[in-house]
C-alpha cells in the first residue's frame, strides 16, 4: 500500500494546495482504470471536510491538520487529523434537499461521495480522525467485489 502524508496549518489558503495533490493522485488512477469522476468526488470530499475543520474546528484560532493518502489495489482513503473541536458526526443528519440550506451541506456531500465514512472524536490528548475511504471502481455505495448484496423481495413476483 502506498502511502503520502502532509501536515498543513488549517488555513483556507492551503485547502487547494492539498486538493491538487489528491487530484493528481486520483488522475493517476483514472488513467489506470479506475472509475471516472473519481477525482471530482474524492477532491470535493475532502474540500468539505477541510472546510469544516476550518470553520467549526479551530476557529478563531489557528491549528494544523494532518492529511494521509493510502492507496491500495481497491480503494483510496483521505484520512484527516486535527486536535480542534469534535463533534458528534453519526448525530449530524441528511439536510432537507427540497429547501437547500445556506449551510450544513459538507457532510451530506462527504457522505455521498465517498464509500465509506468514520469518525472518531480524539480522547486523552489523541487527536480527532476522519477517515474516507474510496472504492475505485463503481459508485461510492456499491459493494466491493465479492460483497454480499442484500436483495429486496417484491410481492409483485
């Protein structure tokens, strides 16, 4: 597994410094195969996620953010480190689409682009950890190869 990690301050300025690196990385991997689009979800992920450590994390202060790229044969995870505030991610629920909020829309977006998400609040000086990972073939939701698939039964049959 390969793997490239860059400490950034958590700083707007330095969101699309760390989204061309990842973009060039998901290009790499479109070029060998993987799925199309793949820079476009993985890039916007993890802008979200920049964007709320930012935002709710440290603000008003200053702190830095780890970033960790692993690639493996199928997927590619974006894992973010910080020592700001946490928060209860699981309670944060899918917006109301049909009225589109100002704000509130960076984890739903997380959520949609990505396979798999998790966080983990830091504890006793541990810091906090988002971790999303990418499947690179198919649609983020799509089970991995050799995945069971729960099939719905329909009366209709």
């Amino acid at each position: 597994m390969d793997q490239l990690s860059v400490t950034v301050p958590c700083d707007l300025r330095y969101r699309d410094a760390v989204g061309a690196l990842i973009q060039q990385v998901c290009q790499r991997l479109e070029q060998q195969g993987a799925v199309a689009g793949l820079g476009f979800q993985v890039v916007s992920a993890f802008n979200e996620a920049f964007n709320n450590l930012v935002q709710y994390a440290y603000h008003p202060n200053a702190g830095q953010v780890d970033v960790h790229l692993e690639l493996g044969s199928e997927e590619l995870v974006v894992e973010l480190q910080d020592a700001g505030r946490s928060f209860e991610f699981e309670a944060v629920q899918s917006p109301d689409l049909v009225d589109l909020p100002e704000s509130g829309l960076g984890i739903f977006i997380i959520r949609s682009c990505m396979s798999d998400v998790k966080y983990e609040p830091g504890t006793q000086g541990q810091k906090n950890r988002l971790r999303m990972t990418r499947r690179l073939q198919g649609d983020p939701g799509a089970p991995r190869r050799g995945e069971d698939t729960v099939q719905g039964t329909s009366d209709d049959a």
